[in-house]
C-alpha cells in the first residue's frame, strides 16, 4: 500500500508540475507579448508614420520588423505547451536563458561541464519546474543584474548550481517558506534529488540542485 501511495503521490506531483509549466509559458509568453512585441510594434508604427517625410528613416523600420520577426520566432519555440516534454532539459535551460538575455531582464550564462547525460524524462519535468520556480524569484525579488547556470556531470551525480547577485535574504525557516524551499525538496525527494538555497543579505543566492543519475 506504501509503495503505491507513492507512486500515486510520484504521478500527482510530475502531473503538477507538467501544468504549472504550461501556465508559467503561458504569462512568459503573454508578457512578452504585451510589454516586448507591442512595444516594438507601436515603434514600427510610429516609424512608418515618418518614413514619407524622412525617407532615409526606412532603414530603422526594416531593422525594427526585422527584430520583431525574431522575437515571434524565438516566442514559436515555445509556444507548444508540451515544448519541455519534447526537449532535453539542457534545451529548456537554455531556453530560458536566452529569454532572458534576449528581454534584457537579467543578464545570464549557461555552462555545461562533463559528459551530457539524458535524464529520466520525469526527472527532467520535476528538475525544470524547481529551476523555473527560483528563476521566477530571481527576476521578481532579487534585484540581480547577474545569473549564472551551471549542470556539472559525474559518473552518476548531475549537479544544477543556480547563483544570482542580488540582495539576497536571511536565511531562516520563514525566509526560505517564502520562497517555496518546502515545495522544492519535496518534489526533489521524489526523484532522488536534494535540493538546497544559500543566501546571505547583499551577498546573493544560489540554489543546488544534486541528482542522482539512474
């Protein structure tokens, strides 16, 4: 009976995060929309408004369109909101880096050290949705200007370091409530992941992420 409780509480949990994932896309996507492709389409309006007086302004507008079907095009990637189902985790992480870079929200690396290892495709969902959760707190509260990423492969141990530059926070039991630290570690325990937050006030935060590879 244990042992079927929680497989069911294992499925319950990878169902979740599958959700909160497509909704998380989904207001990324709806942001960008709004305060990114609007803003440059409004731009490219005002622009060609201009262009019969100053004809040498063409050049602006092409770049501005130009920019703008880049932008829908990086939005295609993810618009399916199975995307993280369909990739690697090194693709979704990536992914979401580039968004970030690319929206000047934060600027942000990407490092891969040792040999890629695929993961179970469950554990990639769990281990995305935990790094999708800091990255959110990072851009709402951090106040960083700097985010480094970094999956470190073992023989059988991939470890996720997340480390920002930000205000940071004391780090005690409310502090780390408040940033979803339970909710972490316990889908982290489901996949046989531990998963830990350091910060220290104006000194940043890291999250680590330790998977034991099957």
């Amino acid at each position: 009976m244990k042992q079927i409780e929680s497989q069911q509480q294992y499925e319950k949990e990878i169902a979740e995060s599958q959700v909160e994932i497509r909704e998380q896309t989904l207001r990324n996507i709806s942001w960008e929309l709004h305060d990114n492709i609007g803003q440059l389409l409004t731009l490219a309006k005002i622009q060609l408004q201009s262009v019969a007086d100053n004809p040498e302004n063409i050049k602006e507008v092409n770049d501005n369109l130009s920019r703008i079907l880049n932008e829908v095009r990086a939005l295609s990637k993810v618009i399916n909101p199975d995307f993280i189902t369909n990739i690697k985790l090194n693709q979704a992480i990536q992914l979401e880096v580039d968004r970030f870079n690319r929206l000047n929200y934060i600027e942000s690396t990407f490092l891969i050290e040792g040999e890629y290892r695929n993961l179970d495709p469950k554990a990639e969902i769990i281990i995305f949705r935990i790094l999708q959760e800091f990255f959110s707190n990072t851009i709402k509260h951090s106040r960083a200007s700097k985010l480094d990423v970094k999956m470190s492969f073992s023989k059988d141990i991939l470890i996720i370091s997340v480390i920002d530059n930000g205000i940071g926070f004391d780090s005690t039991q409310d502090s780390m409530n408040g940033i979803g630290l339970g909710n972490m570690k316990k889908r982290g325990s489901l996949i046989d992941t531990e998963v830990t937050i350091k910060s220290e006030i104006n000194k940043g935060t890291q999250l680590e992420i330790v998977h034991n590879i099957k």
